[in-house]
C-alpha cells in the first residue's frame, strides 16, 4: 500500500475531531450556558461540569501564568506539525487515523487558547467518591489516538512480528 491515500484518511479523522470538539464546546457554552449552571448531572456517575483548564491534560502545568496558554499553544502547534510529517509515512490506516485523531484533539484545544485563554473542559466521570479529571471531547481523542498508536506499536514490534517479517525476505 502506498503512503498518500492514508493522508486523506488522516486528515479526514483531525476534522472530523475538531468539528465534534469545537460543536460540543458551543453547545456547553451557548445552549446549555454550563458556565451560569456549572454542573449537570447526565447518568449515576457522568456529569457535564464547566472547568476552564489554563493548563495542560489534567491540569499540569496551570501555573504557568499569563505566558501560559500562548506557549502551550505553539508548543500544540509544533506538535501537529510533527503528526503531519508522521501522517506522511504512515504506513497503516489505524496509525493515519490515531494521528489525525490526535492532531485534531490538539487543534481544537489550540482555537480555545487562542479564543479564551484557557480549554473549555466539561465531561466529568466520578464513582464512589472517586473524581476523575474534568476533560473534553479533544483530550479524548487524544487519549484514545495515543492509546491506538501505543498498541500498534507493541502488536507490531513483537520479536515474533520481526521474525516472520524478516523470513518473508528471503
């Protein structure tokens, strides 16, 4: 298979995240004015709670001031464009799919920089008073693109893998 028909495919999941991440942050901020109500219990356990998160995944790095959220954005934006130049040699649908995933996550956080100053954050998942990080749409595609891209790499660098390739050689 070559490598171009994948950049498409690619492409095609970073807008697809985008457009999900930047919908679901109007509609938090617009139709449910989650920022007035603050907290919407959805199921036991899933709420829809307003976080503007100045740092980065889960918090880290909020103290960074008002230098902050310009520079985490460039660094988002170097980061993109690294996945583009990956995009460009991937060599199997799931891995132009997780990198897409992965960079549209990051552009969408990087519109909400640059309009608010910080990531419009809203899904809040808790249990037995457990509380995990309130996150959003983009951070989940992050996530799971990390996590896709992670399990591929150990399914295809397992010795086996790299034995049985190696003898399709000879």
């Amino acid at each position: 298979m070559t490598r171009r028909p994948l950049v498409p495919l690619g492409i095609g999941a970073a807008v697809i995240v985008l457009v999900a991440d930047q919908v679901s942050k109007w509609c938090i901020l617009n139709v449910l004015d989650l920022q007035s109500v603050g907290s919407i219990a959805l199921l036991p356990g899933l709420n829809l709670t307003m976080v503007w998160n100045r740092g980065v995944t889960f918090g880290l790095l909020n103290s960074l001031g008002a230098w902050g959220s310009p520079a985490l954005g460039v660094g988002a934006l170097v980061v993109v464009a690294a996945l583009g130049v990956w995009l460009t040699r991937a060599q199997r649908p799931v891995v132009a799919g997780a990198i897409g995933a992965i960079a549209g996550g990051a552009v969408g956080n990087v519109i909400d920089r640059l309009r608010f100053g910080a990531v419009v954050d809203f899904i809040h998942a808790h249990a037995w008073g457990w509380s995990w990080y309130v996150f959003n749409v983009a951070d989940s595609a992050i996530v799971c693109g990390v996590a896709v891209l992670l399990l591929d790499g150990l399914r295809t660098s397992r010795p086996h893998d790299r034995l049985a390739g190696a003898d399709e050689g000879r």
